[in-house]
C-alpha cells in the first residue's frame, strides 16, 4: 500500500516520470538508415562488456514501441523522458538526415500526447555516430558543431510537442567512464583527452540550446547532470579539502561553466597545460540560462584525501556493513537531499528535476509476478528526501525512475536489472514489477488532489 504521508508530502503538481535510453532499449541498430554508433562498436571488443552483450536487439523498442507507449500510460505516469539516438537520425553524424528515423520519433510523440504523457526528450545518451568519431569525437570542437546541427534537426521536427528538451545525458560519463577510466566507449585513458571531452561535450551543450530555442522557442531547454553527493571520509582538515578539490574536478567542470561561466580555479591552476582550448565566446555559449536541471542520483561517494595520487589527490572510500545494490552501490537516500543542497547552495539553480533514481536488483518472475521489496523501498526512500529538499526550499518539480523496464545497462550488459518492469530478454514480456504497481499508485493518490 502507498504510504499517505509520501504522497501528502509531494506538491500536487509533482510530475512522476519514467526514463529509458536508446540504445539500451530500442534494438534495429541497422534498421531504416541507422549507422553504428560508439557503442556499437566498443560492445564488440572482447572484454568490455559483460558476455560480450550488445545493445543490437535489446528490448526491441524500435519495433514494440506501440506497446510500450501502451504499458507507460497503463503506470499511470505524467511523464515519459526517452533518448533520441543520434545516429538513427543523423547517422553520420552531420549531414543527411535519416528520415524513417526521424519519422519513429514523430510517431512516439504522438502516441505518447494520445495518451496524456508528456514528452521529454533527450538528444544525447552515449550514442555517438562512429563517423563522428572518426572526426575526432568528443575531443574535436567539430562534434559540438555537429551537435547543434543535430539539435537544430530534432528541435524543428518535434519541438512543438515536446514538455522538454535535455541536450546531454550525463556528460560526466561521456568525459571521464569514456576518456579518462576507459570503462565506456570509446575506452580511452587519458586526462588530455578527458579534459577536451568536457570542454566540447559543455560547448556542445551551449550551442544546442541556443539551436533548439531558435528552432522551438517555446520548449523548455535543460541539460542532465550526474553530479556526485560528496562526502569526506573523516572531518579532519585533510579530507574536507580533498573532497572540495574531488567536487571541483567532478563536479565542478561541468557545473561552473554552466552556472558561472567559468572553469573551477583549483582545476585551472592544477591542471592548465592539460586544458584544451578555450575560445572566444566558448564560456558565454555554455552558460546560457536554463530553463531546469535534471539530477541523476544513485549513490554518493565518500573521499579522502591520497596525496600519492594525481590531482584531485583524493580517492574514494567505500563503508563496510552498509546496504547495497547489485551494482555494489551504498544505498543512501539522505545522498540525493545533501548534493540537492549543496548544489543550490554553491549556484543560483533552476528548477530541478531528479531525471533517473533507481537500483538495480536480482529479480524474477514468480508465477506471474515480480517482487521487487528492495526496489521499492529504495524508491520510497528517495521520494522521501526529495519532500524534504522541497520543505528546505529546492525548487524539485518532478522524478523520473530509472528505469522504465530492465534493459541493456552498457558495460554490465544484461547482467543487471534497473527497471520497475521486468523483460523476458527471450520472449520480450514485459512484466510490472510490485515497484512498478506502487508507483502508479502514488503518482495516482498525488494526482487526486490536483484542482
């Protein structure tokens, strides 16, 4: 049963979501013009991912998407956020336009507005078109270009029917899983290219909100950040700075440009010979103001300080004996409520939108059901610490759980189930999961008392 307080304790007009990605769902990766992307490309080299899955049919979306759209309005959601894949739309990255690809997308918003959900779109997920690549990617200044052709394409297409447009997915991944750790495409390990990444995937986020206001003025326009809820390990003088030098090269990079219009000087100062270019007008064109803020939580992280190491000197302290997920995540709520804060605290913020939180857990189905206790109270949870940074006074409008059904979950392949519905990656049933069910009772005991 929904728990009455939760859902007194959400604004009225709090709007419940669902996310997904397309390449973690939607399959066809040769279908009506598409090229391959980086993913494509990296799923394939041996050892990168988890029994060498790749994303080629994953939940078969690309086909299934009628009922899909069905199943979202049968949870009783406000929202649907989705990922438009670039190279189904543009596949070389720049150039051509794919029109069948163009065209599904045209179709799902449609039938998503048939059925009273609102649509957010967001126009980078990690798919990157290999050709793009092949230019450079993220660490040429050609691939922001490219990006705002590509946003210039989606916006005049769909943007007079979407509730919102997310220009980047992440880009923390992108830079840093992508470029520095070498654990997601294109597997590189290098801080100069690590640092150009951030600086073109932020550049590459101001021009494509510039694009999309042109093309579609009346869209609000957002980024999505996975900003880290930072905690040093100990309160000692050594650990507080090293968290606010780890908060700076990770946080930081991406979020100071956007709301300041500027580089952290801590990674300015440490690291100035690895910075790429920074142009005339590069700063002003990310900060443009935004219209909201989408936060990804799952986990924080706790840091202290390692002098032997390379800026930030800082590494990550993991406590034994707390709750985890599959993912081997610290289950801490009050994580989401504390980055909420401290982010609103250090910059003035738009209004904010939690745009994933989830866990992945072991699930199967039961005579025809899906117990998911854990996931559901770590939903539960969460939706808890967001009322309490809405009664601290941060702007939170709505939350979208990660995710809609288990999917291709990128380095981890198929090994790890995110969703609130489960899929049979045999037959392509899709199952709501018990967490599932409580959350279209919530969104539905909140929605009662709209006027």
């Amino acid at each position: 049963m929904t728990r009455p307080d939760l859902a007194a304790r959400l604004p009225a007009d709090f709007v419940f979501g669902v996310a997904t990605a397309a390449y973690q769902i939607e399959g066809s990766v040769d279908a009506d013009g598409r090229a391959p992307s980086i993913w494509d490309a990296f799923s394939r080299i041996p050892g990168r991912v988890v029994n060498g899955d790749t994303g080629d049919v994953a939940c078969d979306h690309y086909r299934r998407w009628r009922g899909d759209v069905d199943l979202i309005a049968s949870l009783g959601v406000d929202a649907y956020r989705f990922s438009v894949a670039w190279p189904r739309v543009v596949p070389d990255g720049r150039g051509a336009v794919a029109e069948a690809g163009l065209a599904f997308y045209d179709r799902l918003v449609d039938a998503l507005l048939e059925k009273g959900v609102r649509p957010y779109a967001t126009l980078y997920h990690w798919d990157l078109p290999i050709a793009q690549f092949g230019r450079g990617g993220w660490c040429a200044r050609d691939t922001a270009h490219a990006f705002a052709d590509y946003a210039d394409v989606v916006a005049r297409r769909l943007g007079d029917r979407l509730a919102g447009v997310m220009t980047l997915n992440e880009p923390w991944c992108a830079a840093f899983l992508g470029h520095l750790y070498g654990v997601h495409a294109p597997g590189e390990r290098s801080l100069p290219a690590t640092l150009a990444a951030v600086h073109t995937l932020n550049l590459a986020h101001g021009l494509a909100t510039a694009a999309v206001r042109a093309a579609a003025p009346g869209v609000p326009v957002g980024i999505v950040l996975n900003a880290k809820s930072i905690y040093p390990s100990s309160d000692t003088e050594a650990d507080r700075a090293a968290a606010e030098r780890y908060d700076a090269f990770h946080n930081g990079v991406f979020a100071e440009p956007i709301f300041a219009g500027r580089y952290p000087a801590a990674v300015v100062e440490a690291l100035g010979p690895a910075m790429p270019e920074i142009r005339d007008g590069d700063l002003a064109a990310i900060a443009a103001p935004l219209d909201f803020l989408g936060i990804n939580y799952y986990t924080p992280d706790r840091v202290h300080a390692d002098p032997t190491l390379a800026f930030p000197a800082a590494a990550q302290w993991h406590p034994p004996k707390v709750p985890r997920t599959a993912m081997g995540w610290e289950i801490a709520p009050e994580g989401l409520t504390h980055l909420l804060a401290d982010m609103a605290r250090r910059w003035r913020l738009p209004p904010v939108y939690v745009t994933e939180n989830g866990a992945a857990f072991d699930d199967a189905v039961v005579d025809g059901r899906v117990d998911d206790p854990d996931r559901l109270a770590y939903v539960e949870a969460h939706l808890h610490t967001l009322a309490d940074a809405i009664d601290a006074g941060v702007d939170v409008r709505g939350y979208f759980a990660w995710s809609l059904m288990d999917n291709y979950e990128w380095a981890e392949g198929y090994a790890k189930r995110f969703g609130i519905v489960h899929v049979d990656y045999d037959t392509q049933v899709r199952t709501p999961k018990a967490s599932a069910l409580w959350f279209r009772d919530l969104a539905n005991a909140v929605r009662a008392r709209r006027g």
